[in-house]
C-alpha cells in the first residue's frame, strides 16, 4: 500500500474539505456523490495525479467517462499535474466506455470470429441497414418504422437480450416483426465484420464473461478504476465495471442521481443508488459546494429536485451572490415565446454578453421551429445542437465509406454506397445481378465485383459497359487498398483528387455545393489534426474508429460566437451565463408519455430532467410557458403551466407576461421584433387569441378500427369519429402516446395500409 498522503499536497490547492477527501482517497470502494456544478472533473482528475504521485503505476489505471470531449479533457489536465520526468500520466487509460471496449475488441475479437479490422456502424448506418432488411423481409415500414425497430433492438441489447432470445420471447405481431429484423440485421453484421454502438459493449462483455483467459488478462491489467458518471450506466456498463474492479475493489464511481436522465436508452439509477450494496464498506463522500450558479439559481433546482424520492438526499450550496430572480415568463402562445427569447439573447448581448453564453432549451426538438424562425429574422447567429451532424453528412460519408471498404472489404453497405459515387457506370440493375449472384455464390459484394469485372466473368446479366466499369472500379480499390499505410489526411486528399469528388458536388446541382466542398476540405483538415494526436497509431481503422465514436456533445463549438439552440438531454455537461427554458408545461415538461403511462419513476426522471436545465444556467435563467400552443394536431390548443412551476420556491421566481401589441389575428410572417412589452403577470392575458391555425388539405375518411400515423404521436388505431362537420374530431389511441382527441382537419394524418 503506498504511503499516506501529504498534508500539504499541492493538488489540494483551492480544494474543499470534501474534494480533498476525494482526492486522497486510495484503496477500497469510493462513492462521490457530485452535484451539479461542484468541480467534479478537478476531483477525478486529481485524484488520479495523487494515486501516481505515490507510486501507482499510471498504465494501471483506468479512467472512463462518457463523452470524447470529457475523457480529451481528462487527459490534457491529467498530463498537466504529471509534468514531472518519470510520471508518465500519458499511460493512464482514459477513455470513454465505447472507446475502451472498442480498444479491447481491436485486441481480442478474433476469439469471437470477427475481424480486427471491424467496421463500427453509427445510427445512420445501423437506420440504412435495417430499412434494407425489411425491404428483404417484405415489412411494409408503414406498419413498422425503421426507426422504430432500431430502438426496440437497441434496447434489446443494452439489456443483454440477443437476437434468438428476443425471436424466442416474441408475443404479438409487432414483437414478432422485430424478431425476424434483429435476426436478420444480426446475421447482416456478422457476415460484414460489422459492430453497431450497442455491440461494442456487448461483444466486450461477452469476451470477458465466456473467455476465462481474456477475462484474468485485463482485469489484471488494471489496479484502479475510476467511472465517472456513473448514474448513467447501463446493465452492460454496471457488469464491465464489475469484471474489471471485482477482485480488487479499487472502484471511485463519481455521479449525481439527479442527473440520471437517459432511462429510455438503458441507463439505470439503481446502479448509483445502490453502490453501498454492491461493495461492501464504500466510503460515500458528497461533494455540494456549486462553482457554477448564482445562488438563486441553485434554490430553484434544490426546490425542484427535493420533491424525487428516489435519490440520495443533499443540496447544492454556493459562496456567490444571489443574483437575479428566476423570470418565470407567461406568452400567448409558441411564436410569442421565440420572440421573448430573442428578446432575452438581445438583452444579454446589449450588456456585453457574448451570443455563445446563450442557450435555449426544449423537451423536444419539434419546439426548435418557431425558435429558429424567430431568431433568422431577427438576424442573431444561431446553431441547432443535436441536428445533423457533421460526420452524418452525405459528402462525409460517401469519403469515409471508402475508408471502410479499404480496412473492411466484408463491409457491403460501404461498398453499396461507393458503386456509383461518383458515377461510373455501375446502376441499380448491375448492383441487383451483383447481388443475385452474391446470394447465390454465397460471396461477399466485394469479391463478386472484382469477379463480374474480369473478361471470362460467370456474372450473368452483365454487358460489356458494366464489366469494363467494374473493372475499373476494381482497379481503384485496389490501389487503395495498397495505400492504405499513408497518413490518413494524405490518404483522403489524394481520394478525392482521383476521384474528381469536388467536380462530382458541382456537377450535382446542388444549391449547397460550395457548402459541401467546405465540408469534404474540413474533413480532410480534421484527419490532419487527427495524425498530430493519434500518437503511434495514425492508421484508416484508428481514424474511423475515433470517427464513429464521436457524440453530439463533442461537436459542440462553444468558440463560435452563436446562440445555442438545443434539447435538455443535449445540454447535459453545459453550461452558459443565460439559459432560457421554453416550453415549461405539462405534456411537454414533463413529457405527455410521463403523464399517460409512466408512473412515478417516470415523472421522477422528467424531474430530474427539470433540474439538469436549471443547473446549465451560470448567470441568468428564463422560463417560459405558453397560454395556448398549436401541437399535436390541436390548433390553438391550451396550454397548463408545468407542475414544475410549483415546486419553484416562491423567493426566487419573478413572475411575468410579454403582452402583445398586436391581436393573433393576421399572417404570423408580419410580426417583428419590437413589438413585446413587459408587464407584470397581474395585467390581463385573457384577450390573446392564438394564431389562425392551417388547415390540413383534404383530411383522409376515417372509420373506427383504422390504423393511422401522427408525425408526432406516431402510429395509432382509431377508436371513434366524434361530431360531424369542419369541427369533426377523432380520438386515436397511439401505442406510445397513449389515447388522443384531435381536431381531424388540422391532424394531418395518414392511413396506415
């Protein structure tokens, strides 16, 4: 055991009580419990320098976190408190826990009959492959979405819950359709030496728990373990930690319960609460004491969060002044809510604040609408977090897919992508013969089409055009694939130089050409940056895998001078001088699902949800709710104020009403930005009229027992017509959002066949 600490350690330096108790800890289980805002990656980090500075050797601990941009972090401070020749704080592992498993895969998965050189396919990825087994399976995706059989298999996995289990387990149609996709989809996978997200887990997993010898192998590898995070863990999270600190005990978890927010991917709360369960004699510490907000800020969220029951009980204290109230903030509906936001962000940036220091939050992305309407009329900089993102491109992913087949020549939906991009000549009949004759022959995409290019080919269908393409095409990847050992930036220049990739977007048509050709030069410029910090390991497969391990949170640009636009779950890890909170009701915040079926841990987690927004906020904080919204189908509909509001201590709310100069009685285009004035809430809202909604065209005739889709409440079955008339109704019960009245003419729904 190393010897004790010194008292007068320098990485106690500003440290409370707490931390320093946290910092100093050595053997055994340890618990910290980290509000938000309370210096948790200083902890972590500290700690880690303070087990090396007494004689821990830095390649035996192992450090994971949840995000790129927090193990990046992790490791730049970790390096700057062990400059000191000899310490070596490079060698520490940490990762994230996607990154970690990939890195044992790349090292262990043969034992599992897949390739070293797998290929990790993302959400997009996972999304095509599954929509081209249905289309093999005959599903209609009316019946059954895609999107829809991605999450149920997700799901499935996360809970450890394979295919053939899942097909045996099956009750009803619908489960029994998914069945037969995750089947499939599996067996597509393992035929291109594939892994989705959930896999890197889950094959992880499965080598520690049926390989004895791997198992003893990296479990010995590692003396000291640190998870951060910890309350987001997922079953298959809480068993790797398990198998890698079981023999030792050496396991510092550091979470907050009431920040556990992401239930619906497989994260489970009960893995924080009952850590003290789990290992025996774990010292617990709480770290409370905010560096972040104004302390009425953190009276709003202890108010809130006080009211969950299924938490580990303290609150969050702060040395800072109180700043200003927290602006509760009535409007008539969703276009008057932007509005005040802008007005806010406006008011931010006339004191000398920068638009980076803004951020507007929402439940759910389809309230992003009218918020970015408000703000591109208004003229201020705006960034929608969470939308499409830049390694989802289709110039981006056209690139990286020959990268994929060049590692991976197994890897089809790469291969498929890159035929005919740019055009050469190889269609949609010549890919059906390639195919064909794949199925047939029982050969992988790759090795038919170096086949069907050769004179004396057996492909059948083929006519000389589409053999000399082949070959050609063939050709190329051959060239490639004899390149592959170049850095990966000049590896992807020279790509797209040989295949005229820049001319190919101009030639498109595309009006957002020159936009993509910023795109494909970014990509190039990032795989540069990539070789300077790779370190030994610069290769296609290290680039690609660092690629698809890339998160939303991680390209996030917090140096551009903008407003930020985005969903709570993507503002977890945040923070901003003003944060405006939109769309505070019930139905919303919290979520109508919640209110309908979810019962208390439910509304637990919605909670918990409230809390996280409230938390992101530094300086300022805004909520606002809407007397009347059009949503769901419901022109005008009325709106309840989140229950949320209640829990609000009454000594740090302001209540206010932006009223309208104007009555909700022409184009909504017509309103500008000066027309808001502020009023206390005791002046009369009653006369807001909502906006004239628009009406859906020609609504489709319905009859009790049809099944229907909602763009928002998704598939559902009609249980009956109600009136007659432009006033007719109908009440649908969803399968996720539970039973719903909705005026028909404004519902814009489509029948399901």
């Amino acid at each position: 055991m190393p010897p004790s600490p010194d008292p007068l350690n320098p990485l106690l330096d500003h440290a409370t009580p707490a931390q320093a108790r946290a910092i100093t800890h050595v053997d055994g289980p340890l618990l910290v419990l980290a509000g938000a805002g309370s210096g948790k990656t200083r902890v972590i980090t500290r700690r880690v320098a303070n087990l090396v500075r007494h004689g821990i050797a830095p390649e035996s601990i192992l450090a994971v976190t949840f995000t790129n941009k927090a193990a990046r972090e992790m490791k730049e401070r970790i390096a700057a408190l062990l400059e000191e020749p000899g310490l070596h704080g490079d060698r520490v592992w940490v990762n994230t826990f996607h990154a970690f498993c990939a890195r044992l895969l790349r090292r262990e998965i043969e034992r599992l009959d897949y390739p070293r050189a797998f290929t990790i396919y993302d959400e997009s990825d996972r999304l095509s492959l599954i929509t081209n087994v249905m289309k093999e399976l005959k599903i209609d995706t009316d019946v059954l979405a895609p999107s829809a059989a991605s999450a149920v298999i997700s799901r499935a996995k996360n809970d450890s819950i394979g295919p053939r289990d899942y097909e045996r387990e099956a009750d009803g149609t619908f489960a029994q359709m998914i069945a037969r996709v995750y089947v499939r989809y599996e067996h597509s996978m393992k035929t291109s030496g594939a892994l989705d997200f959930d896999d890197l887990l889950l094959k992880a997993l499965e080598l520690l728990r049926e390989h004895p010898d791997v198992r003893r192998r990296w479990c010995a590898r590692f003396d000291y373990v640190l998870i951060d995070e910890y309350q987001d863990t997922n079953r298959i999270q809480y068993r790797l930690v398990h198998f890698l600190a079981g023999e030792h005990k050496n396991l510092c978890v550091t979470g907050d319960p009431d920040q556990a927010i992401y239930s619906w991917r497989g994260a489970d709360v009960d893995n924080i609460l009952s850590f003290e369960r789990d290992f025996e004699g774990a010292e617990v510490i709480l770290l409370e004491q905010n560096f972040r907000s104004l302390a009425n800020i953190l009276r709003a969220a202890d108010g809130v969060i006080a009211h969950n029951v299924k938490r580990k009980p303290k609150r969050l204290v702060t040395d800072a002044e109180d700043g200003d109230p927290i602006a509760l903030i009535t409007v008539p509906d969703e276009f008057e809510e932007a509005r005040t936001a802008v007005r806010l962000v406006r008011e931010h940036s006339a004191a000398g604040g920068p638009l980076r220091e803004c951020a507007v939050f929402y439940r759910t992305n389809a309230l992003s609408r009218s918020l970015e309407r408000a703000f591109l009329e208004a003229g201020i900089p705006y960034d929608v977090v969470g939308t499409v993102a830049f390694y989802d491109r289709k110039e981006i992913k056209d690139l990286l897919a020959y990268l994929r087949v060049v590692v991976n020549p197994d890897d089809d939906l790469s291969l498929v992508r890159i035929l005919n991009v740019p055009a050469r000549g190889i269609g949609a009949r010549t890919l059906e013969h390639l195919r064909a004759f794949a199925d047939t022959t029982g050969q992988r995409l790759r090795a038919v089409v170096s086949q069907a290019g050769r004179r004396d080919t057996s492909v059948p269908g083929l006519g000389p055009r589409q053999r000399s393409a082949l070959r050609r095409f063939d050709g190329f990847l051959v060239e490639l694939e004899d390149r592959r050992h170049r850095p990966v930036g000049e590896f992807i220049e020279q790509l797209v130089e040989d295949i005229e990739y820049l001319d190919y977007l101009d030639q498109k048509g595309d009006p957002r050409a020159d936009e993509r050709k910023e795109n494909v030069l970014e990509l190039i410029a990032s795989a540069r940056e990539f070789e300077g910090r790779a370190g030994h390991d610069d290769s296609l497969v290290a680039f690609l895998e660092d690629v698809a391990l890339v998160s939303q949170v991680d390209l996030f640009a917090d140096e551009e001078d903008r407003v930020s636009l985005m969903t709570i779950h993507n503002a977890k890890g945040l923070e901003f001088d003003l944060v405006v909170l939109a769309g505070f009701e019930d139905g919303l915040l919290p979520h109508a699902r919640s209110l309908d079926a979810g019962g208390d841990d439910a509304i637990e987690e919605e909670r918990r949800l409230c809390y996280v927004a409230i938390t992101r906020a530094k300086k300022r904080l805004a909520i606002l709710h809407a007397m009347f919204r059009n949503w769901g189908g419901v022109p005008g509909s009325p709106r309840t104020p989140s229950r949320f509001v209640d829990e609000i201590p009454d000594e740090v709310l302001e209540r206010h009403a932006a009223v309208s100069q104007r009555r909700y009685d022409r184009p909504t285009s017509d309103w500008t930005h000066d027309e808001v004035d502020w009023t206390t809430a005791s002046d009369e809202p009653d006369a807001w009229e909502a906006d004239p909604p628009v009406r859906t065209a020609d609504p489709p005739t319905l009859e009790s027992g049809q099944l229907v889709r909602h763009e928002i409440f998704g598939i559902g079955r009609v249980v009956r017509i109600e009136g007659a008339g432009p006033g007719r109704k109908v009440r649908i019960r969803f399968t996720t959002a539970g039973e719903r009245l909705l005026v028909l003419e404004y519902a814009n729904l489509t029948v399901v066949n």
